[in-house]
C-alpha cells in the first residue's frame, strides 16, 4: 500500500539556502518529507494545523512564506519578477 503524500507550497523559496531551512524545520517538527523542490514540499503523513501553524511561523523568521490552499488556488503562489 502507497502512503499518501501532501503538497505544501513556500513562496521566496529560490536557493539552495531555502530548501536546506525548509527541510530543517520540516525535521524539527517531526515531519518526514519525500521531496524538497524550490516552492513545494511534499510530506507523507498529515499535518495539523498546530504543525502548520509552527512551520509558518518558524518559516517567516527565515523569511519564507508557507501558503495556504487558497492563497493557491488564486494564483498567488507565483513567485515574483524582477527586473532585469
């Protein structure tokens, strides 16, 4: 049997500095990830809001921005342009 992994996306997660934050907050909560890309992360069991709710906190300190489903679904998950 497949376990079911979850998608969570981080917005201004644009280096190799990002993702190695991102997986030690993942560790720090007890939350094993399968796959650590820059903006998404997917993680195999559940997550509660209170783990959510500490990753975003912990992530912004970095600031890195955990975003929520909706914010998603409107599109902002874009990362941001810079001129050139």
């Amino acid at each position: 049997m497949q376990e079911m992994s979850i998608k969570l996306f981080i917005k201004y997660m644009v280096s190799l500095r990002c993702k190695l934050i991102v997986k030690e907050e993942l560790q720090r909560l007890g939350l094993h990830y399968v796959i650590v890309n820059l903006g998404r992360v997917e993680i195999l069991a559940e997550i509660t809001r209170e783990q959510r709710n500490q990753l975003k906190e912990n992530l912004l300190k970095s600031r890195l921005e955990l975003l929520e489903d909706k914010e998603i679904l409107m599109g902002k998950s874009r990362m941001p342009s810079f001129p050139r």
